[in-house]
C-alpha cells in the first residue's frame, strides 16, 4: 500500500513503514520495533537491547549487562555487569562478576571497577580495582589497601602495615614493628632472650644469648 511520499507493508509477523523518505519504521511483532527519523529514532529487541538515539543525545541498555547513556560529548555514562560461572570438576571453584560504572560529566569524572571472584569450597578472592585486594585460602588471608595499608595472617605469622608510619609481625614466638619506616625498627622474641632495636640516627641496640651491644653516635 502507497501514497504520495508514504509506503506500507505489513503481513501477520512483519511491517514497514516510509514516509515522506525521513521517517522509517518497521516491525517483527511483538519482539523488534524500529524507528528512523534523519540520524536518530530507537530500535527494540524487547526485553533485551533498547536504543534510542535523537540528536546528541543517545540511549543504549543491553539488559542485564550493559547500559550507555549520553547527552553530548562532555557528560556520558557506561555500566558493564557481567556474571560468570565457572566449576572444574576437580580444583572446584567458582568465579562470579565483573562490575564497570564510568562516568563523565564536564570535567569531572567517576570510575567504580569491581571484580569479584568467590570459591565455595577454599579460596575467595574480591578486588575493588585498583585498589582493594582480598585473598583467602584455608588459614591464609591477604587484605591490601594500596598504596597505604595491607594486612596478611597465616598460620605462621601476623602483619599489619599502614605505610609508612607503622608496621608490626607477629611471628609465633617473636614480634617485629616499625614507626616511620625505616628509622625505628624493632625487634623482640617472646621470652625476651633476643633484642633487635634501632632508632636512626640515635642508637642501635642488640642483644642475644649471653651477648648484648649498645651502638650510639657518641660510643660503641
């Protein structure tokens, strides 16, 4: 069916729309829908992909893993959601998702990565990209928050770090810490028998069985 500067076609399933040569539509019921108008309209895989573009201003959601927004070159959105299952029938583990938000907004801007992988049987991993790091596996965990802080705890020994103003081991018969990296560094086991002592440029002191020496900037 035609008219001047207008075209229909349609059938049970399909249909197609011109007019006028600058506004096109058409159709695959009740899934597509389609809509040209110059360099803009919208397309629709309903529910899935919705894109709607008019002027500078475009839309673009790809549900549940990906959503672009943008009002101009200066101010734009992206968010990436990806989830994932992996399972080895042996080592046994599990990884989840992957999280990306960006935004910019004239000369501002904000960016949130997450990758997030957990086991359900040992080990556990989550990371907020670049900077929180998780790790655990049976006793062991690692926890950093770089550049400034990490935490790590095995079977064997203990540490906190918050760098550089202080820093303490824990072994399982001794404890080592810092102030201030590296000017005072310290050093002692549990019953008291072995001293490692240093405060740059004040004195050194050590001190092991049935030995101890005193080291100052006036004596030795």
């Amino acid at each position: 069916m035609s008219s001047a500067g207008k075209e229909l076609w349609w059938s049970a399933l399909f249909w197609r729309q011109t007019i006028n040569s600058c506004d096109y539509r058409w159709g695959l019921f009740p899934f597509v829908w389609s809509r040209t108008i110059g360099d803009g309209g919208h397309f629709i895989v309903a529910p899935i992909l919705w894109k709607f573009k008019y002027g500078h201003e475009e839309l673009l959601y790809v549900i549940p893993v990906y959503f672009f927004k943008q009002y101009d070159e200066a101010n734009k959105t992206w968010m990436v959601m990806l989830i994932f299952y992996f399972h080895k029938k042996y080592n046994e583990f599990l990884a989840v998702s992957f999280f990306y938000y960006y935004r910019r907004e004239n000369d501002s801007y904000k960016l949130i990565v997450l990758i997030l992988y957990m086991s359900k049987y040992t080990k556990r991993v989550v990371v907020v990209f670049p900077i929180i790091w998780s790790f655990s596996e049976g006793e062991t965990w690692k926890f950093y928050i770089i550049p400034v802080y990490y935490y790590v705890k095995t079977p064997t020994r203990e540490t906190i770090h918050v760098w550089p103003i202080y820093g303490r081991t824990r072994f399982q018969s001794a404890t080592k810490h810092f102030v201030i990296w590296p000017i005072a560094i310290f050093f002692t086991t549990d019953d008291g028998s072995e001293k490692k002592w240093r405060v740059v440029p004040l004195f050194a002191y050590q001190k092991t069985q049935g030995y101890s020496r005193l080291i100052t900037p006036l004596c030795y």
